[in-house]
C-alpha cells in the first residue's frame, strides 16, 4: 500500500467511521480514500472511504454494500481479505486486512526493477488470484501494479479491491468516467462492450509488460487517442524493445495483449501455471526484494 501520510482528519475532518479510528491516509484513488485505522477490538486494518454525493446516496450506497459482499466471499491466500462494510451517513466504507510492504508500482522505474523470475512469480500469483475469482464469476476489471500489495520478507502477494470490482459502474452515470484504469483497460473494457475473464487477463498482460520494461504498451496524450490506439493497433513485443526478454515470456505477454479476446488465453489459472513454470525455467526459486 502507498504509506505516504497525510492528516488523519482528510476525509471532512472526519478521525471516526462507524467505530473504526482513523489514523493516517495510505493514499486516494478514483472513488475513495484508504486509511490505516484501529478496529473497535483494537487491531489494525485497511479502511477505504467513500464520499456518496445526495443524487447517489441510495443506489450507490446500495450498489456499494452487494459489491463489497463479493469481496467477503472471495476467500484465496492471495487476495485482499474483506472483513466488514457499510455505511455511515453520507459515506460508504470497506474494511479490509491490512497487508505491510507496498504495492508494485514501486517497481516500475528500472533503477527498483524486480528480477525476472521473481516478477514472473509473483504475476502466477496475481493469475491464481484471478482464477478463483473468475470461479465464482467476479471479473475484476482494475488489475494494475497499484492494486498488487506485496510483502517481500513474509513472500506475501495480494491482489486487493476485488470487493471493489463492479462498484466503478455505479458511478459512471455520474462522472461519465468508463470505471477502470484506462491504459491498463482490454479493447472491449475502452468500448465499454461485454467482459470476461479475459479482460482481467489483457489487464495482467499490461501489468507484466510495464513491470518488465517500465512502461505501458500504449501511451497517449488523450483518451480517444488511446482508444484509438488499443483498437486498431497490435501491442508491441517486449523482445522488440528488449532483446534480452526471453522469447517464451515476450510470447505470452503479447497473448494477453490480443486485440481479440478469443485469441487471448482463457484461463487465468492456466496463466498462472505458464508464468511459474517460465520463472522456474529462469532461475526462480523463493526471493525476496526490498
């Protein structure tokens, strides 16, 4: 998680939500803020919050709770365990475990780039993680770097805000933002057309792809020159911009970035299997990165 502190009172002067202490902001997203926070038993958690405008208080809150219920049923080692939700006045709010280390964005400027067989590793855990989750028909729809938390002394990898997964959509009426991470987004999540599985498996592609080589398959100043760009162009190879990739990674990596999501692999767990067998194939037994 981002532990950049920041007043405990930066959500409307508020060091209370409905019993949990706030104790300082790990960071804001695109819907809410996450706090570090003391349970009303006194264990730590992760608590994010959400400001619900007057014209959503009821469908969005409503939205919010049936979503984050899905969070509580995924129960997987590598995914961010929900603990409570609800709301409180004009906030919702989702409690989750909280998970020491940091999130994968930290790995992307090449000067704290991950060895290959440990990012290789760690991307067959953020596949394992999406496999159970497609299990019970949940899609993520924002697999990025920041949503990774990983833990190197305690080998701990989660993916977090599954429970978050479908929440975006009730705010798209009111923002008129396509709800995701646009450059980590498959070609049918930009159009806004029907997802799958395979649209968490784009997603993962990208990720891998800007953790190998720091930067994003597609780049652009404006949305519309990114939807452009995922429609109609083929992602560039990882070989063709670092040689030294070996050709069995680059080959999966550019599957997952297929336009088309029937020529991209379907299934996450299948991903996981090839991604830990390429990481033993590269020398990846467990380590660890600061």
């Amino acid at each position: 998680m981002n532990r950049t502190a920041a007043p405990a009172n930066s959500v409307a002067g508020m060091r209370d939500l409905a019993g949990y202490r706030l104790l300082r902001s790990l960071g804001k997203g695109g819907l809410g803020e996450v706090f570090e926070a003391a349970a009303p038993d006194g264990s730590i958690v992760a608590l994010k919050a959400f400001l619900l405008r007057e014209d959503d208080q009821g469908l969005a809150a409503a939205a919010f709770v049936r979503e984050a219920s899905l969070g509580q049923r995924l129960q997987h080692p590598d995914v961010v365990r929900v603990l409570d939700r609800g709301s409180q006045g004009e906030y919702a709010y989702l409690v989750m475990e909280f998970v020491p280390g940091h999130d994968l964005r930290r790995h992307v400027p090449a000067a704290n780039r991950l060895p290959l067989p440990l990012l290789l590793r760690t991307g067959s855990r953020v596949a394992g993680a999406l496999a159970a989750a497609h299990a019970i028909h949940v899609i993520h729809r924002d697999i990025k770097p920041g949503n990774v938390l990983v833990h190197w002394p305690s080998d701990t990898v989660k993916v977090a805000d599954f429970g978050l997964a479908r929440l975006g959509d009730a705010f798209r009426s009111r923002t008129g933002v396509v709800a995701g991470t646009p450059g980590y987004m498959a070609p049918e999540q930009l159009a806004e057309g029907v997802i799958g599985p395979y649209t968490d498996l784009y997603s993962l592609g990208v990720t891998l792809f800007e953790l190998i080589s720091g930067r994003l398959p597609f780049e652009a100043r404006s949305l519309g020159a990114l939807l452009s760009q995922v429609a109609n162009r083929t992602a560039p190879t990882l070989q063709s911009l670092l040689p030294q990739v070996p050709p069995a990674v680059s080959a999966l990596v550019a599957e997952l970035l297929e336009r088309r999501p029937a020529q991209r692999p379907a299934d996450a767990a299948a991903v996981a299997e090839r991604l830990l067998s390429l990481s033993r194939s590269a020398g990846g037994g467990p380590k660890s990165r600061g």
